[in-house]
C-alpha cells in the first residue's frame, strides 16, 4: 500500500492532512509510551534479579523441603501452593506437583496464571505443590542430584497425603518432562500419571523442512562449544544463551512483532507485556555438568529412549520401567518440540502395541493442532480446556487398560446424551490407537538416523579435542570477575539494563510519560496512515520470515550434506547398512516376571466374584467401541459410591481391572465361559451387575452395533437372557 493509493481511495487532500496530523500526534505520543514501557521492563527485571527466589507464580506457597539442606544439596525446593479464595481443596483427592523447566528461564511458568496448569488442577479440588529452582546452582550439583532431590520432594508430599486416592500426578514442562521421566523409571513406586508437555524426548526426531533446531548440534560441530562457553563463564553455563537460541529460531518475532505490538497498541498491550517479560527475562545458570550432560546424553547423543543413560550407581534409565499412565501434550504449532520429538521415544522402545502392553504401560497422547510451544503451559485457552481435562480425568487415565490412546475433546451441546456425567465444557475420550498413528505423523528414515549418528560421533571427537588440547588453557586465563562480566554482558541482558537505568534520559521519558497519559489522542483505526504502519510492519514479517525459511533450509541441506557422505560416515565408524537406533531389547529379567505373570493370570480365569465377573464383562463389550469416554467412569464412579459394601480404593479398583483386562487378552473364550462361575446364586446381585454394564456403557452412546451383540452375550452368561426377554414382553 502507498501513500497515493491512499489518497485516490476517497480520502480528500485537506482530510489525508488531517488524518496526517492527527497520526503524528498519536505517534509520537506512542513511542514516548513505548519508550516507558521498556524503562518499566528494564526496572522490573532489575528488582526480580535482585529477589533472593526469583519466580512468576501467581499463588501464595510455603516452603516444604529445601533442597540446599539435602545431603547432595540442589539449589531446587518443594513449595505447597494455597488456593485462591473460593476455591475448596479436597484432601483425600491425589495430589498434583508441577516441575518447572530449567532451560534458561526462572520457575513459575505453570501457575502464571489464574488459568493455568495449577489452577485447574485446584478448581479440580486436587492439593497442589510445585517443584522450583533459584538462578544460581549448587557447587557441583549434577542432573542426578536433582533427580535424587526431586525423589526426596515427592516422598514428602506423599507422606503428607496418606489418605489419598492415588500416588501424586507430575506435571513435567518442557525440560522438566525429560527429567521427570528419568526419575519415573528409576523410581516408579513413587508416582501416579505423568503428564508430559511439550517435553522432548526423541531428540532426532522430525520430518524434512521442519523445525530444523534438531540440526544445530551438527552444524555447530556438536557440543565442544557448550563446553567452551561453560569454561568462559568460570564453570557455569549462562541460561541466557538457551534463551537465545529460542530467540534465534523466530527472528521476526524477536527482532519486530514482540517490540511492534507494544508500540502500534500501547494503550492495552503493556500490562501483558510486561507480565510475560518479568518471566522471559529471568534467566538463570547451570553448572557445567549439567549442561554437558543435556547436550551429549539427550540433544546430540539421544540415548534416553535408547537406555544408554546410567546413574552413578550403575542402574540403567530405561522408560519401560515407568509403571504410570503417562500422558504426552504437543502440538504442531511447537517448533521447539514438535510431535515427532514428543512421541517417538514409542516407536523407539516397542515394536507395537502389545510391546507396550507387556511392559504393563498406559500411554495417552493429545496433538494440538496450532498452540505454540509457550502456549502449552501459558496459554488460558489450553489450561480450560486440555489441562482442566486432564485434572478432572486423572483417574480415568490412570485405570485405563495398558496400552496406546489419544485424548481427544468434544464440545458439549444441547444435544449430548448424559452432559451432566462430564465437567465442564468439554467431553474427554481416550481412544486406542496403534504405533501406525503416531509413524502416520512423519519421521526419519534409517539415512536420516545414521546422519545424526555420524553428527554424534563427530561430536565426541570434537569435544575430546577440545578438552585435551584447549580446555586448560581456557580455564587458566579465565578468572570469576571476567565471567562475571561476560554473563553482565550478554545481549539479552543488556537489552534488560539499556532501559533500566536511573538517568537523567530515562526520568524525561517517565515524566513524559505521565503528561502524555493524561492528554492521549490516539489516532482513529482507520485513520490511512495507521493502515499505511500495519502493511509495512507486515512487510518486515515476511521479509524476515522469508530469511529465517532460507536459513532454515540452507541449514537442513548443509546438514543432511554433511553428515549424509559415506566418507564423512566411514571416517567415524557408521557403516551404510548400520542399525544405529536399535530398540532395546527386553531383559531377561523383565521376560521371566512376565511369564510367571502371565502363568499366573492364566491360573485366575475361574477365580474371583461378582465384582470381577462384572468388570470383565463390561471390559469385554466396551472394548469393541475402542474408546472410554469420561461419563461412562463418571456413571462407574457413582455406581460404586451407590454400593454401600464396596471398600474398594482406586488402586485397588485399578489393579482389578488390570488383571481382568490381561486375563480376557490371553484367554479370551475360557475367560468368558468361566464369568458364570464367578457370579452369586441371588438372582437379584446378578441382574443389579448387569445393570451397572448397561449404564455405564449407556452414560456415553446408545448401546449398539457389536457392543450390543457383546452385552446380549453377556446378558447370557449372567443367566438373565431369556428373563429379560420375559420381562420385557
């Protein structure tokens, strides 16, 4: 758009001088403000550096444990979050703990807002803790002290909720969801489902022309210079830089569009602004063990789904060890970690989904179609809707039937049977799927893998020069006040303190400010030139998304170029026919336990009463629809508060329909002949179990179709077929 289209387009000489005036007028009004808004940055991120525990959350909490007084001290802590007025915990229901990322930013991203990850999990009646961490860690403090730590914090709040339904849910973000999961399989006992959002945990994982970071280690010749810039920050890792590389991936974002929309809607935007900064802002460090270990062990070697991880005491990190539901979020609008990256780790660890079933696991994926990375635990939108689902059904995730589901959300209507069965303003389903779903999304090809194994060899190469050769003089010419300074001196930092300051410049523009404020005339929507500011602000979008698409691809040819020669592949070992992602393979150990089991499930076909009579019945015809939807466990759920004689906890209710799912899986004829055997004599006990199948199944769908031939099979087995038939006449 041009300034003589504008003027041929209805607008008058003497009007487009008016419309001109009066946009000079707003605009210069709006950059004074703008201007203030950073000074007001600059002063905010200076007092949320100097709190002695920066964070965002926005509840009241009380420290629990403090992980500096543990005998491998960390510098994270155990916090119990309050809630808000009005809303009413119930102590007897699981706890939640969410665990906040450590990947350059402060704590407190999962309850920035009212409506957010701990906020529903609240107005759910859960109790609710929160695991958070300071800016600076503890002398030589590694990953696994703060896995031993985050143990420590999860049997104390287990402890202080012995009577509740269930082991704690944990809530790992981002970077926290990796290491939750580490901790989950070296300590299973102690946790209820998993909800894992936005975590990577198949790090090569993703398909050509997207999100293209999975390349990075390659391109910068792998993880030498992580180790470079530990040792130029005095033995600690600047999580600015981490924020920078998020920075770097959305140039128009970082360089025009966050900054632009302060400035052209300065009236409204600075409040949510400012909000958000206060936490982007808050960077934090990491020693360099722990750095180290996240680049080599997980972003360039991938060894966490590959079991090649081990603790200090010799044990293996192997996820099929988690004995939890684990509930995966991404979306495919995360160009951080995409679902490649977010579910591969399955097709990394099992051939299909009986692998999975042998291994006892429950897994529950959800894909958004377009949230952003941020917007998982961020996004107001998201917490109503999937997080506030997945609180108020945690426990029709954690007694779903070993396997592959995907959560899916279905608005509620005038028209949904039984709406009153489900909370809120959504319906959750878990249906069943295969580990052809999940490769239907995209993913490497076997030259793919071997590209970045060839990236990964290098990369120890490269670092094992680096130590032998450039390390000691590194950290021989580097002292703590020139560390000091380098941290001082990131870009991101400055960009902090540029505004910040007391000066005589800054105090004019408060001052201004404050006048301007007072007399703002901003300019009218349709005024021509504050339409002529948008196509232009426009135009520097696509100019730098158009760079940052041409970077992205040159940056995936170099890659798959480089690390694709056979010369460079033979040069470090990796032969054009090697199986370089091997799914491990199940122990001897695990194969014996799960034969004894299976014997012994084989050995219970014919043992139990009603109740497992009942649960295998209604295992048998609900399985042909492939989905549980919430109102049928909510209709369960009051069936069994109806029954005065069950005392029947969760766990234990868990553990039954496990084995009556596992028993009707091996043996699925003598399991049905023998559900006669099971049941009472009273004719009255049988037909009130029939009934509680029908209503449940009943709660989500018209009963139809082979769910319908299932339950007249059943009807059969009860004895009550042809006196319902009778009574019905």
């Amino acid at each position: 758009m041009s300034i003589d289209k504008l003027a041929f387009s209805g607008e008058t000489l003497p009007g487009l001088f008016a419309s001109g005036l009066e946009y000079l007028v707003d605009t210069g009004q709006r950059s004074v403000l703008f201007f203030d808004v950073m000074r007001e940055r600059g002063l905010q991120y200076r007092e949320h550096m100097a709190e002695t525990a920066p964070h965002v959350l926005n509840y009241q909490v009380e420290l629990i444990v403090d992980g500096r007084k543990l005998p491998r001290p960390v510098n994270y802590g155990l916090v119990s979050v309050a809630p808000p007025r009005g809303v009413v915990i119930d102590t007897k229901r699981r706890p939640f703990v969410v665990v906040d990322p450590r990947a350059g930013h402060g704590p407190g991203i999962g309850g920035f807002k009212a409506d957010s990850e701990i906020g529903v999990a609240m107005k759910a009646g859960h109790p609710c803790y929160f695991i958070g961490f300071l800016p600076e860690p503890m002398p030589g403090q590694t990953i696994e002290d703060i896995a031993r730590a985050e143990a420590v914090f999860i049997e104390k709040v287990i402890a202080l909720h012995p009577e509740a339904d269930g082991k704690p849910c944990v809530i790992g973000n981002c970077q926290a969801g990796w290491a939750v999961m580490i901790l989950a399989s070296l300590r299973p006992e102690l946790f209820g489902p998993l909800i894992i959002a936005g975590a990577p945990l198949s790090y090569w994982a993703g398909v050509r022309g997207k999100n293209p970071m999975r390349y990075s280690g390659g391109l910068l010749g792998g993880s030498w210079l992580t180790a470079l810039t530990s040792d130029l920050g005095g033995g600690k890792f600047d999580g600015a830089w981490l924020v920078q590389n998020f920075e770097n991936m959305n140039p128009s974002n970082t360089l025009w569009t966050k900054q632009y929309n302060v400035y052209s809607k300065v009236d409204s935007e600075a409040d949510r602004y400012l909000e958000f900064e206060r936490w982007w802002g808050g960077h934090v460090n990491l020693n360099a063990e722990e750095i180290q270990f996240i680049v080599d062990e997980l972003f360039v070697g991938n060894n966490l789904a590959a079991g090649r991880i081990k603790t200090s005491d010799g044990q293996t990190v192997d996820l099929r060890k988690i004995s939890s539901p684990i509930v995966v979020f991404c979306s495919k609008g995360d160009n951080i970690t995409p679902p490649q990256q977010a579910l591969d780790w399955i097709l990394d660890l099992y051939s299909d989904v009986d692998d999975i079933r042998a291994y006892g696991q429950t897994i529950v994926y959800t894909v958004h179609e377009t949230v952003g990375h941020l917007g998982i635990f961020v996004s107001g939108g998201v917490a109503k809707k999937e997080h506030s689902e997945f609180s108020s059904n945690i426990d029709l995730i954690d007694v779903l039937p070993p396997g592959l589901y995907e959560a899916t959300f279905e608005a509620k209507s005038a028209d949904t049977a039984n709406a009153e069965l489900a909370g809120g303003k959504w319906i959750m389903r878990c249906e069943r799927r295969t580990l052809d779903d999940i490769r239907a999304m995209g993913g490497n090809t076997a030259e793919d893998e071997r590209r970045f194994a060839t990236a990964a060899r290098v990369s120890e190469i490269n670092l094992s020069n680096y130590r032998k050769f450039v390390q000691p003089w590194v950290r021989a010419a580097v002292t703590p006040q020139m560390a000091e300074l380098m941290r001082q001196w990131h870009p991101l930092r400055v960009s902090y303190e540029a505004f910040g300051g007391d000066n005589v410049v800054m105090k004019g523009v408060a001052r201004a400010a404050d006048n301007i404020r007072e007399q703002r005339k901003p300019a009218a929507e349709d005024n021509p030139f504050v339409k002529f500011q948008e196509a232009v602000s426009k135009n520097i979008v696509d100019v730098l998304d158009k760079w940052r698409d041409t970077q992205e691809a040159l940056s995936e040819a170099l890659f798959l170029g480089i690390y694709g020669s056979p010369v460079v592949q033979a040069a470090v070992g990796i032969t054009p026919d090697a199986d370089v992602s091997p799914k491990p393979q199940m122990s001897s150990e695990h194969r014996e336990r799960l034969e004894a089991r299976i014997a012994e499930l084989r050995s219970q076909v014919g043992s139990g009463g009603l109740r497992e009579g009942v649960i295998r019945g209604l295992l048998y015809v609900g399985s042909s629809r492939g989905m549980v939807d919430e109102r049928s466990l909510e209709a369960l759920r009051r069936a069994r508060a109806n029954d005065a004689g069950s005392r029947l906890t969760l766990e234990q209710f868990k553990k039954i329909v496990r084995e009556q799912f596992f028993i009707l899986l091996l043996e699925p004829a003598a399991s049905l002949a023998a559900i006669p055997k099971l049941l009472p004599p009273d004719e009255g006990e049988r037909r009130a179990g029939l009934e509680a199948i029908r209503s449940v199944l009943s709660a989500s769908a018209e009963i139809s179709g082979e769910a319908a031939k299932r339950l007249d099979r059943v009807t059969e087995l009860f004895g009550l077929a042809g006196k319902s038939r009778a009574k019905a006449s």
